[in-house]
C-alpha cells in the first residue's frame, strides 16, 4: 500500500485526547441504558403479573421482602453508576475546554470507573428482570429477553476486567490509564 494512503491514528494519542473517554462514555451511557431499561421493566412486571412465592403468605409479588430489597438493590446501583458517568461527563468536558495532561487522566480514570459500574448494573439487572418477574417473564413474546442479549453483547465490547486492573493501578502506582478507543 502507498504510504499516502495510510493514516497515521494513533498520533492522535500522543497529545492530551479525550478521544478514547468520550467513546468509552457512549458505551458506558448506552449500558446505564439498557440497565434502566431492565430495572424498569422488572418494576412494571413485578407490579402488574408477578405472583407472590407460594410460601410467601403474601398476596402480591410486590410485597415480597426480597423483592423489595433486590428492587432497591438495583435503583442503588444504577442510581451510583449514573453519578460516577456524570461525573465522567463534566471531566470530558473540562479536559475539552481546557486541555492537558492532568485532565485528560482525569476523564479517562472517571470514564473507566463509570464503564465498570455500568457494566455491572446492566447484567444484573438484565439477570434479576427473571429472577424476580418469575418464570412466565421468559415467554419469548414478552421479549423481554432483550436486554439481557443487549447487556450481554453490549459489554463484551471491552472487558471491564482490564479497566479493576487499570484503575487498581493507578490508584496503587501512580500509572495513568492508556488513553485509546479501548480504555
């Protein structure tokens, strides 16, 4: 191939770039997504077509301890994710009104914090849509499978057990994130 066609990416890396955060924030924002959707509409089942645990003595799902705890659960995580990705949001933003080294670390480590948190929310969530809406949730014309196969492909995109590392690292040794597509 002639040189001339040949783009050269990853100069773009080499200065302060939020390049990567910003691309990680999509993703990380379309998992809180798919996250609120599931827990959503886990509540909307659970209120309308649940039925209580036969040992249960209760007359509605929705008065099940254990569902209210896990509903809870799940409005506390999502509700922390969403905190940790707006707060990624305002560093991208800065590192873009006011580029440098420091805020462009900034924005990557808050990205990668967000990014594991909605992750995991968006599986849970996905999980417990069954778990707690009960056996008839999983009647295919519910569709209601699709967020769990969204959550499930979605975050396979970058594994998220590299960022624990990442972020462990910095914290621990000082060593910024790599800022790319991928962190």
């Amino acid at each position: 191939m002639d040189a001339q066609y040949i783009v050269p990416i990853y100069q773009a890396f080499e200065k302060p770039t939020v390049a990567g955060a910003i691309s990680q924030f999509i993703q990380a924002a379309v998992d809180a997504g798919i996250a609120r959707g599931a827990i959503e509409e886990t509540i909307q089942y659970v209120r309308l077509h649940s039925r209580p645990w036969v040992d249960s003595g209760l007359e509605k799902a929705s008065d099940d301890p254990y569902t209210i705890a896990n509903i809870g659960e799940l409005k506390i995580k999502l509700r922390a994710a969403e905190a940790v990705l707006d707060l990624a949001g305002d560093a991208i933003d800065q590192a873009i009104a006011q580029p440098s080294e420091e805020h462009a670390n900034e924005a990557t480590l808050l990205v990668a914090e967000a990014k594991v948190l909605t992750t995991e929310i968006a599986i849970l969530a996905s999980n417990k849509l069954f778990e707690l809406s009960g056996t008839r949730s999983t009647l295919s014309e519910l569709n209601l499978d699709r967020h769990w196969r969204n959550a499930r492909t979605h975050t396979l995109h970058d594994p998220v057990r590299w960022k624990f590392n990442l972020v462990g690292n910095y914290y621990l040794n000082n060593i910024h994130l790599p800022r790319h597509a991928w962190s």
